[in-house]
C-alpha cells in the first residue's frame, strides 16, 4: 500500500536530522539526486601513471614482447609479499585457473569452495576437468566459514579455493592447519583484497598459491591482468610449463605492468584511507534498520582492504526489496549493486557437490549489497552523501514499494 507523507510514522532517530533538503521525493520518485554528478571516477587521474605510459612510449617497450616492466612488476610484488616466485598473466580469471593447475588439479579431482563466491572461480575449477564442492559461509561476513571444511574433504579432495571478498577476510591459519592435516593444497584468492593483512601476513601469502587480478574496477588496475604468487619452486615451475606454448600464451603487457607500478607504491596508503572511510561510514549508517556492514571475527593482526564495502540487506526490515533499494540508490548517483548470485543457486546441482545446508549462503544470495570503493577514498562529505541517499530511501520506503 502506498502512503502520503502525512501518513507516514515518525522516523526513527537516525533519520530526524535529513529532514532538510535531503528529505525531498527520491530522485527515482522525480526529486534531486543527493548526487548528481553520480558515483566518483575509477581508475583515478594519477600523474605518475602519465608519466609511465610516457615512458613507455618513450623507450618503444609498450609494443615489445619483452621487456624490462613485467620483470619489475613481478620482483616489485615478490618483495612486497615476500614469496619467492611471482608469475603474472591476462586476468584474474586465468590466474585462478593456473593456480589449479600449478596445484595438480585435474580430471576426477573436488576442490572446496564456499557457495557465495565469484562465479569464475567456479568455472576454472570445471575448466581444468574438476568438480566444485560447496560449503556454507559465515554467518557475520559471508565468507567461506572454517568449520564446513572438515566434512566436505573426502578422497578426491585435491584443493581448497578461499576467496576474500566484500571487505570480509577468512581467518587462514584456521584454514591452512586443517588443509595441512588432510594433505591438501590451499589456493587464496586475493582478487579483492591486495595488501590487506590476515593474522600477520599479507592476504595471498598464506596459501600454497595466492591469485591477484587487475581488472578494469580493482584496487590495482590495468584493465586487465593478474598475477600467481607462490613459495614453492616447483608449483611456480608447473605454472610456467602451462604459460609456455613456445610463447607466453596469457601474458601481461609491458604497457599494463608500467601503469600498475606506480598503483603498488601507493596501495598501502589508499587501503588505509578506505578502511578509515569504511569505518567512519559503518558509523554514520549505524541504526539503519535492515543495512548491516559485514563483521570479521576477531582476529589478531588483520586489516581489511576494500574493493567493495559489503553489506547484509534485510529488505523487510529496511521496507523495500533488494533490486528496488539498488535502482533508488543509483539514481542518488551512489555506487551500490546486488552482491554475488550464490553458486548452488545459480548452476546446476549436477555440477558440483555439497554436504551440508548452505543457509547462510542462501542468505548471501538474497541479501548481500555492496558498495563500490572509490567512494571510500573522497572527503567527509562523500560518504555524508552515501548515508544521506540511504536514509532518504529509507524514509521515503513506502512510497518506493
């Protein structure tokens, strides 16, 4: 049913103080946007990105084979994640795949991976002839959950596949002792989470392959990319004999590695500023009925890094469904989206494996919102902006219905 403004009840605290000009109709509703200009630009204008791509038209390396950048590239992340062995390739995707593949996984293999999780990660494991294994998520992040490990390793159980996303982190130790006791590998998926820290050390580092991606909307990007990292000399052999086709048959350009350079130098300092901005903006939404922030367990020396800011939607208790809170909130010029279409949902049940309720995982499914991150590196008034353009849906909720 829809009501007048007249009928409407009184809004809760959180929302008396946008009774201003924020409080006219949403601009789906024909109103102002809260933000006309919409979401801000990713990637960032960056001098020293300038300065490189002129480098490299300089020297000529931007249409070479070979060149020194890569090389650079890759020393510049080994020393930065302190593994011995960094190989990068065209895309994320693809360094999921070689991660497997470095791993030993093949035709008749399972590997275990959470049932909300990015649906690439789940066709590379078809892609090299394996079969997915699915397991429930976190009831606070979303995020694979250590304690449906145990029951879903069987015998063909090759690989666990642990994706950081959404601003959740998974606690690895827990991961890697219980990988270590079966004898199986663990690939972690550090696509959204470049530089952040997980129980002392840098997310990638604890599995027995980490993946990075540097894809056009990442934290590091280069349009396209990724990257494998590894201590072991002989996964980093495997992965190198599939890359070789008497050439690099996936390879990262000279020109992408000489723009990405300058992104590494300065990830710690903008993950910071993020993390600081989701913090501040956890606080300004704090009392949104229906709108929770995800929530990592407690664990020591772990900071996360956001690519998206991940939230957990209640439609019932916010008042309007999932889809239309995204459509009234884009048309604030906020950049938030629908998460993730969790993977027992959307593929068929005879192309993976499950041994438990996925509840929570479901719950992903239907309720996760996410938050785009370049918000996260503006001013005060940016992310004032993000609270105001929740709250005037929020108020306006029955008439959006």
């Amino acid at each position: 049913m829809r009501h007048t403004d007249a009928e409407r009840p009184n809004p809760p605290e959180w929302e008396i103080h946008v009774m201003s000009a924020d409080s006219s109709r949403p601009a789906l509703l024909g109103g102002e946007p809260i933000r006309p200009q919409g979401p801000p630009d990713w990637p960032l204008g960056d001098e020293t990105i300038l300065d490189a791509l002129r480098e490299a038209y300089a020297d000529g390396s931007w249409g070479r084979y070979h060149g020194e950048r890569v090389a650079r590239l890759e020393q510049q992340l080994a020393e930065m994640h302190g593994v011995e062995h960094v190989l990068t390739c065209g895309s994320g995707t693809f360094a999921v795949e070689l991660a497997l593949r470095a791993c030993k996984v093949g035709a008749g293999n399972e590997v275990v991976m959470a049932a909300y999780d990015y649906v690439g990660n789940f066709l590379s494991v078809h892609a090299v002839g394996a079969r997915p294994v699915l397991v429930d998520v976190d009831t606070e992040n979303w995020n694979l959950a250590p304690d449906g490990l145990a029951p879903a390793i069987g015998s063909a159980t090759r690989a666990v596949l642990v994706s950081h996303l959404h601003g959740g982190l998974v606690p690895m130790r827990e991961i890697m002792e219980l990988a270590g006791r079966f004898g199986v590998a663990v690939i972690e998926d550090a696509a959204q989470t470049p530089g952040a820290r997980i129980q002392g050390r840098l997310a990638g580092t604890w599995g027995d392959v980490g993946v990075l991606s540097f894809g056009g909307s990442k934290l590091l990007t280069a349009g396209r990319g990724g990257a494998i990292l590894t201590r072991n000399p002989a996964t980093a052999q495997r992965a190198r004999l599939h890359l070789q086709r008497g050439n690099h048959i996936c390879p990262l350009s000279e020109l992408q590695a000489a723009v990405l350079m300058p992104q590494l130098d300065r990830l710690a300092e903008r993950n910071d500023r993020r993390l600081r901005s989701a913090e501040q903006l956890a606080q300004m939404l704090h009392g949104a009925t229906g709108l929770i922030p995800f929530r990592n367990r407690p664990m020591q020396e772990s900071l996360p890094a956001y690519y998206k800011m991940g939230f957990q939607y209640d439609a019932e208790a916010f008042g309007i469904g999932r889809e239309r809170f995204v459509t009234a909130v884009r048309a604030e010029g906020i950049a938030f989206d629908e998460g993730f279409r969790a993977l027992h949902v959307e593929r068929s049940p005879q192309r993976w494996r499950g041994v438990a309720p996925l509840a929570q995982a479901e719950r992903a499914h239907r309720g996760t919102l996410v938050l785009h991150h370049p918000v996260l590196l503006g001013s005060d008034e940016d992310l004032a902006q993000v609270a105001r353009a929740v709250q005037k849906i929020r108020c306006h909720a029955p008439l959006l219905r």
